[in-house]
C-alpha cells in the first residue's frame, strides 16, 4: 500500500484508532487487578468491544501509517495480546464449563487425584491436584509469539508455536477431562484473541 499524505479524515480515522487501542490496553491492565472472576467479566466485555471496534476502524484506513503512528499501533497492539488473552480465555472457560474448572496456585488446573474413569459427582468428592502448571505464563508467551510472527510477517512460525505446546502438553493431556477440555479451549481463544490483535496492525498496513 502506498502511503499518501494525511487528510483530514485520514487522521481522525487514526485518532480514533490509536484511542481505541489505547483503551483496550487501558482496560486489560484494569482486569487483571481484579481478583474475582465475576468482578472481571464486565471488564473482559468492554476490552473485547473496545478491540473489535479498533479492529473496524482499521479496516476502514484508506492510507498506510507513517512510521511513528505504526509503531506505537504495533506496541499497542502487542502488549493487548499478551495482557489482556489471559481474562479472555479465564472468561470463555468460565462460560463453557459453568465454573466448575478450578485453578491452581501455579496457573494450572485442579482435577481429582484419580480421575480416570471417575464419574463426575466422585471425581467432585476426590482431593484435588493441580496438572498443566505453569498455564498462565505459558499462554502469555505464547500470545506474544503468535502475536510476533503474525506482525512479522512469518505465518510458518504458528506451527512450531503449536508443536513445542502440543509436545509440551502431550503427557498431561490423558489426565482428565477438564484437562483436555481447557487445553483446546484455551488454546483456541487465546491464539483467536493474538490473531485480532496482530489483524489490527496488518490491516493499516
């Protein structure tokens, strides 16, 4: 795309961009402060519109970025994934399985200690251990890199992202069915949730 100078309406378009960034950042900084799952929804909600209305103005961007506007989009952009991916996916989760997926003190989920072929309602009664630690800082980096490669340009890098989770994961994937319902769940949003916000910077391209 060729770059042409700013009109007036070009740089309203962008004003109004970089706001909306600025206030899903804004946004997913103030969810995480929130403790309750409950207390974060409405947060979550307003976060995502506030990045599908980002994501519209973008495609409705005549003209590519100078260079300072695109970077501070870009770094917007990148902190968004990786900030505000983890509410998301604690939200979507919530919603699928009723709230009955319980965290872990490491970032990993908490399933019976003998959960297979346990029924659910002896599964509930069984002490519980945590399996998948390490899921919070996992999903950030991994937003980040799916984030990262899709700005780069370099969409062959998503599969060696997947590979090293998918091997990492594999040996704790039969431990229960939480396990493995949160595992596609929460891959599947968070990698939706990177894409969006990768999408934005690649559409004022």
């Amino acid at each position: 795309m060729t770059t042409f100078p700013f009109g007036l309406i070009d740089a309203v378009l962008w004003l109004f961009l970089i706001l909306g960034a600025i206030a899903s950042v804004v946004l997913a900084i103030l969810v995480t402060r929130r403790s309750q799952h409950q207390q974060q929804r409405p947060l979550v909600y307003a976060m995502v519109g506030a990045l599908l209305a980002t994501l519209l103005l973008a495609t409705m961007l005549p003209i590519a970025p100078n260079a300072a506007a695109g970077g501070i989009l870009t770094i917007l952009m990148i902190f968004l994934a990786v900030a505000g991916g983890g509410p998301v996916v604690t939200a979507v989760l919530d919603i699928a399985t009723g709230g009955s997926v319980l965290g872990g003190t490491h970032g990993g989920i908490l399933v019976a200690a003998n959960a297979h072929g346990a029924g659910d309602l002896e599964a509930a009664r069984q002490p519980k251990r945590e399996v998948m630690r390490g899921g919070v800082t996992i999903g950030m980096l991994e937003r980040l890199s799916v984030a990262a490669v899709i700005v780069a340009g370099y969409p062959e890098g998503l599969a060696v992202i997947i590979a090293i989770k998918g091997v990492g994961r594999f040996s704790e994937l039969g431990e229960a069915a939480e396990a493995r319902e949160r595992f596609i769940i929460g891959t599947l949003v968070s990698w939706l949730w990177a894409s969006t916000c990768a999408g934005v910077v690649l559409l004022t391209r």
